[in-house]
C-alpha cells in the first residue's frame, strides 16, 4: 500500500514501552512503523502493528533505508541499551525528523537525549512510580503529573467540605486547588459547578501544585 508516510509514526524499539505506544497509535488510527534489531521482537509484534522491520537503528544507513526522510515523528524506545539509545537518537536527528519522542531509563540518560537535541524526553518508570507513591497511601485514586509540579488528581471529598456547594467551600481561595470535577457514587464525573454540592462519598477530580494536591488528598 502506498501510505503517507508524513502521517506515519516510526517506533524504535519494541520492547514493552514501545509496543504499548505503537498499539495506543493504532487504535487511535494512526499509521505506525515499528522497528527492532531484534528479529524476535519484530516477529511477535507484526500481528498487532500495522508496518514493522527489522534493522539497527543505530545506523545512518539502515535509517535512510527505511525512508527516515519522510517521517515527521518517531518515537525512540530504547531504555536497557543507553548507547543504542543515545545513538540512534542522534542518527534520527540527522535524518531531520522533526519531532522526536525518546524514552530515557534515567536523569543522566535524559539529560544526554536532551542535550543533542532531542525535544520529548519521557520517563516512564520515573512517572509511574511517582504516580503508584501517591495511590498506595490511599489517599488518592489517581495521580498524573501535568507539568513540573503540576497535578491531577482523583481523591475523595474531605471531611469539612461534606454539605457545602462549591461556592461555599472555596477551595482555590483556601486550598490553592481546584475541584475539575465530582463523581456521586454509581454515577460518572459531572464538571464541578459553583452550585454543585459536595457530599460524603464522592470522589472528586483536582489540579494544582503537587504539594498543594496532597495536603488536600492527606485530608480526606
Ligand atoms: P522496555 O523496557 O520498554 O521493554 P527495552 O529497552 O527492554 O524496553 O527494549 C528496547 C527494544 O529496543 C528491544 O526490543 C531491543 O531489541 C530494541 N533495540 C535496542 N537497540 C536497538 C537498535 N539499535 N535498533 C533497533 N532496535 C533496538
């Protein structure tokens, strides 16, 4: 089939960070190129991805044969090998993609993709500890940073705020967050309204500074 490839992504590496963003592409209907040194891996994965090789990304040459000139976005997934990583990241900067995604197994790995220039830089065991931290304390049911220090967050309505409407409680005045949205139980998440009110039980949607989202979460 003759694709656009301007509208393919390339995945690099796929293991299971890049495999789970390779099959996330497709179900949202991008076209995507998966490709691995590893015949395997290239094996295992062509049922579920739609394009995929085999080829040592690392190498100017083997990229060109791919056609890396007509991708506009490839996403590097590459974390056990720091050197493949680092390598291909720079072999995939010189072939002039524009927009390039790396996953980085460290800071000092991060550090270095960005350094050479490339703009994503994404630590996936970093977040999701940071965000399995905040769960297992119990106070919160969700955890997502946005933004350096910036979070949102699924917990549950406070003790002091049970009966009151949004208006009344004034939690940006009073706790730097704001309510995004409430869940009654059994029903789905309605956007918070100035007249919504908080009852016991509900679960609630908050975004503001991390330090501030958990002492909020911590009172509930
Ligand atoms: P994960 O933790 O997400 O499974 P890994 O670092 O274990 O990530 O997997 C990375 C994948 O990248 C492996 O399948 C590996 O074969 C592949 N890989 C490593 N070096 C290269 C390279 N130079 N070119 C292409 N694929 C590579």
């Amino acid at each position: 089939p003759n694709r656009n490839r301007a509208e393919t992504v390339l995945v690099i590496g796929l293991g299971r960070f890049g495999t789970a963003v390779a099959s996330s592409l497709i179900r949202m209907g991008h076209e995507v190129l998966g490709v691995d040194e590893d015949l395997s891996r290239v094996q295992e994965t062509a049922d579920r991805l739609t394009h995929v090789l085999q080829a040592d990304c690392t190498s100017p040459e083997a990229l060109r044969q791919i056609g890396i000139a007509d991708f506009k976005t490839a996403v590097i997934a590459i974390g056990g090998d720091i050197e493949a990583s680092i390598l291909t990241a720079l072999a995939v900067i010189e072939a002039g993609v524009q927009t390039i995604w790396a996953k980085a197994t460290n800071e000092r790995h991060g550090k270095i993709l960005k350094s050479i220039g490339v703009q994503n830089v994404i630590y996936p065991e970093a977040r999701m500890g940071q965000m399995v931290a905040h769960i297992l304390t119990g106070k919160m049911m969700d955890f997502v940073e946005l933004d350096n220090d910036f979070a949102m967050v699924k917990t549950r309505t406070p003790g002091e705020l049970v009966g009151l409407t949004l208006e009344q409680a004034q939690v940006r005045q009073r706790h730097g967050v704001t309510i995004v949205g409430v869940k009654r139980p059994n029903e789905i998440f309605t956007y918070a309204q100035a007249t919504t009110t908080l009852a016991e039980g509900d679960l609630l949607i908050i975004l503001g500074e991390v330090e501030r989202v958990e002492r909020f979460a911590a009172q509930t």
